[in-house]
C-alpha cells in the first residue's frame, strides 16, 4: 500500500544543504523564492563549495515523496521534454525558440526522518498574472495574439509527444529570468499522457471527476469529467486569450458554482462566433479569438489539430518584441461589459483579475494506472445545439496521426 500523502507544504530543508540528483550531480540549496501548492522553490548553485548566488540560474523543486503533482511533472519531462528531443524539434521547425522550461536532473533525499523528491529546472522570472495585474487586468491585443501564437508552438510539441498540459493559464506562464521576451509554459503538475504508445484515450464522461482544473478555464469536456485532449488544451487556451484581451470573463460572477461555470462556456461555445463577437473592447475586437474558439468547437476529440492555420489565425500585424504595457484608451473601462446574460442580474461583479477562486485539481498517473480523483458530483450536460460542421479549410488542413 502506498504510504498517505501528506497535506501541505513540505517542511523546509535547510540553506546550504547539498542534493544528489540520480546522474550523481550535485546541487547546493539557497533561499527559498517561491512556493506551489504541495512545494517549495529553492535557489540553486552546481557550485557546492560556495554560497548560492543571488543571481543564479538554477533553482530546484521540492515536494515530500508521497505527493503527486511533482511526480508528474517529472514524468512529463523524463518521457517527452528532454533538452536534447527540444532542439531537435526546434531544429526541424525552424524555430529559434520553444517555452518549455529546461529540465536538469531529478532525485530523492531524507532529512529528519522526512522524504522528499526534488527536480532541478533553469530560473525563471516573474509569472504573467503578476504581468497582467500590473497592466490593469488586460493585455494589448497584439501582445495576446503573439502569445497565442508562441503557446500554440509549445501545445503541437507536447502534443506530438502524446501529452497535453491541461493547465494553461497566466500563473503558469514564466517569463525568462534574464530577458523578459521569453514566455515558457511552466508546471505540468496537471499534465496527462492522452495518447499512450500512439493510442489515444477513449471519450468518457465520468460526473465523479467533474470540474477537474483551475475553474476559469477549464474545458466543457473537463467539466463533464472527460480526459484531458488535444481540443481541451485548445479551448482551455482560447479561454485564456479571452481573458487576457478582455479583462474578464462570463462566468467571472459564479465561479463559486462550477455547474453554473460550465453552463455558461456551454452557451459561449454553443452560440459563436456571436457570443465572443459582442465580447469586444473598445479599439480592440476580439474576431480573431471568436475563429480561434470556433474552429475549437468543430475539433472531435481524438481530433489533430492543424496548429500551422491557428497560428495564422492569430497573427498579428504588430510583430516584434512583446508589449506588456497596459492598453491605452476606453478599452480598460469597458471591460466591466463582458459577462454572460444569464448571471447578469443574479450576482455582485466580481475581480476583472486576481487570484483563481478555486485552484487546480491534481491529477496523478503511473505507469500501471490512473488514480481516481475525489470531486463534487455533477450530473453529466451536453452540448446543445445542431451537428457540428468543419469548415472547409479543417477538413483539408486536418493531417492523420497515430491520435486521430
């Protein structure tokens, strides 16, 4: 029987105190600089005979060993993000960069009769919440199509490396230490192996797993208990992008409710591209977002994306380096507007931004089997309206692969 998992963040390790990765390297802890919801961020240095710099580039994970969201993340990196299968794909996608952070080694370690497992990862700056906080609740329209297009990029990597990452949002986006241009989609505590061996997991709904996720953002499917995929990680990003360019979003009034949450991405989804048409901000409209989540809506499950047509549905004429300043203009003060119809005169507005209300459900896996999520029951609710049509640029774009 596997021992219990225990609640909350590790009892700290002492400054100083040097960790044997499994290739025998060894690391020094600095200073703790951050915190996760089962772990701890220390600063790191492969110099053990000194003190830890305050501008080192490394820092290390550390979880205790019966948790679960670090085991994860290092199987996610282990089997599919490796430094040397990244610049091979970079290479044979001409990219000169790709935002999946640098993994460099992992272990286990004992301290006060107390185990705990740790992952060594490449610095990274400050998180794009903080970013879009700092600007007011919303981004520049040009800046959110850029980042678009940068996560599309690292969702066809992942994806083709038969994981999804589950978990898209602003506090999981890291900018680069040093240089601020680069986004790097961070922690993949949520990650899920959807395409094992090339075979790609069944349509399921199971109401007992419902709501699985961080609550904003979360996918219909994922609501209805169903297993993360290719067009979750797609809607989850589309409702990401909508947030940042808007400031807010429909169901922003009742994400104490999750049902009434999925009931209102039901009716965005359902009624597009109108429901994200009259969505737009003054002096920045939102059609490129409304064709990003349609296209989203004609996907099947098992479903290949054609990443290359999101992309150009998300260019931008601005290209360059990314702005974060905050918009300029009426848009700010007419972000209040965005709101589902149906929850408009039920509930007090809420925060256009600000922490999530309810943060992300793990999710665990092993090489033998998938362990059961406890969640809130809810009855299963199904898309409504006519049959779904691809559009014809889908359908031709639309490429096979072991998943489809």
């Amino acid at each position: 029987m596997a021992p219990p998992k225990k609640k909350g963040l590790p009892k700290p390790l002492p400054e100083g105190f040097i960790l044997a990765d499994t290739e025998k390297k060894k690391w020094k802890l600095g200073k703790i600089i951050g915190q996760g919801g089962f772990g701890l961020i220390y600063l790191a240095s492969r110099d053990v005979g000194g003190p830890v710099a305050a501008d080192t580039g490394f820092v290390i994970k550390v979880e205790y060993l019966e948790n679960g969201p670090l085991f994860s993340e290092l199987k996610f990196y282990q089997r599919a993000a490796k430094p040397e299968s990244i610049e091979k794909w970079k290479r044979s996608r001409k990219l000169d960069f790709l935002g999946i952070p640098t993994y460099w080694g992992f272990g286990l370690t004992e301290y006060n009769d107390l185990r705990y497992r740790f992952m060594a990862m490449d610095r990274l700056g400050s998180d794009l919440q903080k970013v879009c906080e700092h600007s007011g609740g919303q981004l520049k329209k040009a800046t959110v199509l850029q980042l678009g297009q940068r996560l599309v990029d690292v969702l066809e990597y992942i994806h083709e490396n038969e994981y999804v990452h589950a978990d898209i949002k602003a506090a999981n986006l890291m900018l680069g230490y040093k240089d601020h241009e680069l986004v790097y989609l961070a922690d993949y505590g949520l990650s899920y192996r959807y395409c094992p061996d090339g075979i790609h997991k069944e349509y399921k709904e199971n109401p007992k797993k419902g709501h699985n996720g961080t609550i904003e953002y979360t996918s219909v499917d994922a609501h209805k208990g169903v297993a993360p995929s290719r067009r979750s990680d797609l809607q989850i990003l589309g409702f990401c992008l909508l947030h940042w360019l808007c400031g807010t979003l429909p169901w922003d009034r009742v994400l104490n409710n999750p049902v009434q949450v999925q009931e209102a991405k039901v009716r965005l989804m359902d009624n597009l591209p109108d429901s994200v048409l009259h969505l737009s901000v003054s002096g920045a409209s939102t059609d490129e977002l409304a064709e990003f989540l349609l296209y989203v809506k004609t996907m099947g499950y098992q479903d290949k994306p054609d990443y290359q047509y999101l992309k150009v549905l998300l260019a931008s004429t601005v290209t360059g380096r990314l702005d974060f300043s905050a918009p300029q203009g009426p848009a700010e003060a007419s972000a209040t507007k965005v709101q589902d119809p149906q929850t408009k005169e039920k509930h007090k507005p809420g925060r256009a931004r600000g922490k999530p209300k309810a943060k992300a459900v793990p999710r665990e896996e092993d090489d033998e089997q998938e362990k059961e999520m406890k969640s809130k029951p809810v009855l299963p609710r199904y898309i409504r309206g006519p049959p779904i049509t691809k559009p014809q640029t889908q359908q031709k774009r639309m490429e096979k692969d072991p998943c489809s």
